[in-house]
C-alpha cells in the first residue's frame, strides 16, 4: 500500500524518464571507456551493458522503484552502475556448492570431485600444448588413450583398457561394437533404468542391436539363455543392477555361469557394473562388490564402468577387458566421437596414478566413504561447539546427532554408513533455514530429517569448514 501512495504518477514517471541519458551518450563517458579497455570488452558488449543498465532503470521507473531523486543519484555513479551490469551479463551459473547431504556420490552435485592433483594438473597444464596425440620417443603420432591404459596395467597387467565419455557411452559402444544388427541376450531382472533416462532397452535400441528379454523379473536361469541363443547372436549382457534390488523369491546366473555359457556357443560376454569399484571396499563397512579385477577374473570378454562413480575420478567410461575385444571398440567410428577431451585424459590419469600408489585418502570420493567414524565425531562436535559460539543462544538448539550417509551414484543402495551430523532445530522448522542456506554463498545443502536441519559430515570436506560454519552463522543470526 506504501508504494503504491509514494508512486508517481502517469505524468511524473514520464518526466523522470526523459531524464534518462541515451545509450550513445552513455557510451561517450571517459571513465566507462578506460574501464572497458583495461577490461578487454569490445564495443557491442559495452553497449549491451550499457543498454542492460538503462533498462534497469527504466523498469524501475516504470514499477515506481526508481524515483527522481533515486535516479539522479544513479547517474551520478554511471560507470559503476554499467560495470555491474557488465558482471550480471558475464554471472557464471556453475558454482561450488558444500554438500551436507551425506550422499557421496551425489549425481546432481557433481558426482565425485576431483583430487587436488587432477585439478592442479588440469589447471597446470590444461593452458599448454601436450602430447595427447604425439608420440615423443618416435616424432610422430601416438595413440590417445595410451598413456590411461599404461597406468591401468599397473593395477590390472593383464587387461586393455579404453576410455569414452561416460559409462552410457561406453555401454552404447560395447553394443554397436559386438552386436550391431544382432541380438542382446538380458535377464529381465536386468532391464534397468538409472535415473537421469539411462535404461537399457533404449540404450540398446540407439546401439543398432536387438533386445532379447530372457527368464521373469525375478528369475532368470542358465536355461533361459541357452535357449535364447541363435546364429544371430551377438552378445550375452549382464547388468548390474545399480539402484534397484531384486529380493525375495529370486535366482539369477552368475557372471561366471554366463562366461561358460558363452564359451559354450561362441558368443561373446560384457558386464555393465554401473559404478565400478577398483578396489573391495568391504574394508570401509561397504558390503562386498565385486571388483573390476574380480569381474575380469570371471573370463568376462569386457566390462564398463563410470570413473566418476566409486572410483573417484572425473567423468569418463571404461571399457576394459580382453584387449583384443577393447581395441575392437577403439577401431569403431563411435570411439571417435565418444572420445575424451584433454581436460579429462590429465585427471583421469592423476586419479589411476593415485590408485596405483595407493594414496586413497588423495581421492576425496573414497577418502569419504572410508572416513572412520570417530573422526566424523569429532568433526561434527567441533563444528557444532564453533557454531555454538557464534549463534546468540535460544535462536536455535545445535545439537550433534547420529545419522547414516549414503554411497549415492547408485552404488550399494541399501547400505547405510553411520555418520555424525550437526543438527539445526528451530521453532519455524527446518525448511526456511533449508532455503536460506541454499541461497548463501557458497550454497550449502543439507538434508531435512523429521523436524531438524542436518549436515552430515562425511561429504563436507575440510577445507569447506570455515566457509560453512560462516555460512550457518550468517543465516542464523540473519534478520
Ligand atoms: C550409472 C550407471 C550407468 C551410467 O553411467 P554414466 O557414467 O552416468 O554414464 C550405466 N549403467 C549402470 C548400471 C549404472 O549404474
């Protein structure tokens, strides 16, 4: 009601507006142009700034925000007004954001991020020329992903190894490599779909091959692929099943029954693993999977697996196995345009180098599922005690509470890892306090659980500390 008695009317706002300069005139102010040469901003740009100001102030105007006063005040910082402009045009959506989520491979934060030395080599060398291509020894052109598979042989001698994209690409390589025009035997029990549109049947149609369903959802036998197989077969798949479990009244084939069944008839045999762990994790409270070298172990001709799942590297696909069946995938057209750029080639290659001298704790991925408990106590309770000491009392009870985190990328879905969390309880609830520190720079999100607020330790990493409990302590004393 205030704004509308204090707006202006139909006339006034008029006036004002004919007091706004032309965007030439704009364009002539001695201080805008140094600022845009010192900056290396061209002229069209300028002017869009520029422009991008004006009209700020002319919808201001307009909605009665702006008024004669305001106005002349603003203009009275022209080059300052433009310049923000400028950064609002330039504002980069993609920021770093605090996961207190506690899911650690969580797919829309990212998925895992990178160790200090993948980032520091890309940063180091992603402004130089490389050898991606070349060959040094020789003077001439060398293979692109030699170098991965070189690291690759140090933790499994005796697989090739090849890498694309992601693991969806590599999966859709897999198929159109060994199975163009020819039939896919799948358990139906491994018809999946991982979120974000990856399902099987559809990847399979795209690859050129021919889905062929065999046993029910929830058992499929070693019968059921024998009478399946045909001269036109050109491929057995197993799935892994990732985020679903199929439990109960159930009975699948082992990988290494559908190894010797392949045998059996000629046909080929690849897994999909979905998250692809390098090492047994079982160690860190994670129930026994499978590792790639278990798999390979099997006599499967070739697996996939996301890097940027388990195994703690950036975004790439595996493919990895018999090295005659990997440099078959190599030689399809789809390789090529599947291919990694060299960004991920420099971190991918700090990521396996890190797994081949054994510094895990260096992977932040696996340095969190592994983190012990009581480290993550003591985490928690000197957060909260910080937090404590910064927050005016009663606004807020600061609690350090218990909670599970999760291993996310649809890795060991059932398995929870016992965490310590800070826990936020207020009289409004948790939902306002969710917002306001998602809205905060950086972002902070956490997870609600009944009627508290939680931030659950496990995926905040050491260095996020200081920013979040700065963060916590602006929204809580806020308003
Ligand atoms: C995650 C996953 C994929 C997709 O991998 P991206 O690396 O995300 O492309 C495919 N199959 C399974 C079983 C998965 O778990």
């Amino acid at each position: 009601m205030a704004a509308q008695r204090n707006k202006a009317t139909a006339g006034q706002q008029e006036s004002i507006l004919r007091q706004l300069p032309a965007v030439d005139r704009v364009l002539e102010n001695g201080q805008i142009l140094d600022w845009a040469r010192e900056r290396g901003f061209d002229r069209r740009f300028l002017r869009l700034a520029a422009n991008h100001f004006l009209d700020d102030l002319r919808s201001g105007i307009r909605s009665g925000r702006v008024d004669a006063n305001h106005l002349e005040e603003r203009l009275a910082h022209l080059a300052e007004g433009v310049a923000t402009s400028a950064e609002s045009l330039l504002q980069l959506n993609l920021c770093a954001v605090i996961n207190a989520t506690g899911v650690v491979v969580h797919t829309n934060l990212g998925r895992s991020p990178w160790s200090a030395a993948a980032a520091d080599r890309v940063a180091a060398l992603s402004r130089r020329y490389l050898n991606l291509e070349f060959d040094i020894e020789a003077g001439k052109r060398g293979g692109r992903d030699a170098p991965v598979e070189r690291l690759f042989h140090q933790i499994l001698p005796d697989a090739g190894v090849a890498v694309v994209n992601n693991n969806a690409a590599a999966v859709l390589l897999v198929l159109n490599t060994l199975a163009d025009g020819k039939e896919v035997v799948v358990s139906r029990g491994q018809l999946v779909e991982i979120g974000g549109s990856f399902r099987i049947p559809e990847v399979m149609g795209k690859s050129g091959s021919i889905l062929r369903e065999v046993g029910t959802t929830n058992r499929t036998h070693r019968s059921d692929y024998e009478a399946a197989i045909n001269p036109n077969t050109g491929l057995l798949l197993a799935v892994h099943p990732s985020n679903y479990r199929v439990v109960g009244f159930t009975e699948g084939v082992s990988l290494e029954e559908l190894v010797e069944i392949g045998r059996a008839h000629g046909v080929p045999v690849a897994e999909d693993m979905g998250s692809g762990n390098l090492l047994d994790l079982s160690p860190f409270g994670i129930p026994h999977e499978p590792s790639v070298g278990d798999r390979l172990a099997s006599g499967v001709d070739l697996v996939t697996f996301s890097g940027d799942k388990l195994l703690g590297g950036p975004q790439v696909g595996f493919v990895a196995g018999k090295p005659e069946f990997v440099q078959r995938t190599r030689t399809n057209p789809l390789f090529r345009a599947l291919r990694l750029d060299k960004a991920t080639f420099l971190a991918i290659e700090a990521t396996l180098a890190a797994y081949v001298a054994g510094q895990l704790d260096e992977i932040p991925t696996v340095a969190m599922l592994k983190a012990p408990r009581d480290v993550l106590q003591r985490r928690a309770e000197a957060l909260a005690k910080r937090l404590c000491a910064e927050v005016p009392e009663g606004r807020v009870k600061i609690d350090v509470v218990e909670v599970d985190s999760r291993v996310g990328g649809g890795a060991a879905p059932e398995t929870d890892l016992p965490s310590y969390a800070v826990s936020l309880e207020s009289e409004e609830g948790p939902n306002r306090l969710a917002t306001a520190l998602r809205l905060s720079d950086p972002p902070v999100i956490a997870r609600i659980l009944e009627d508290r607020l939680v931030m659950d330790l496990r995926t905040v990493q050491r260095d996020e500390e200081d920013d979040l409990v700065a963060v916590v302590a602006s929204v809580l004393t806020a308003d």
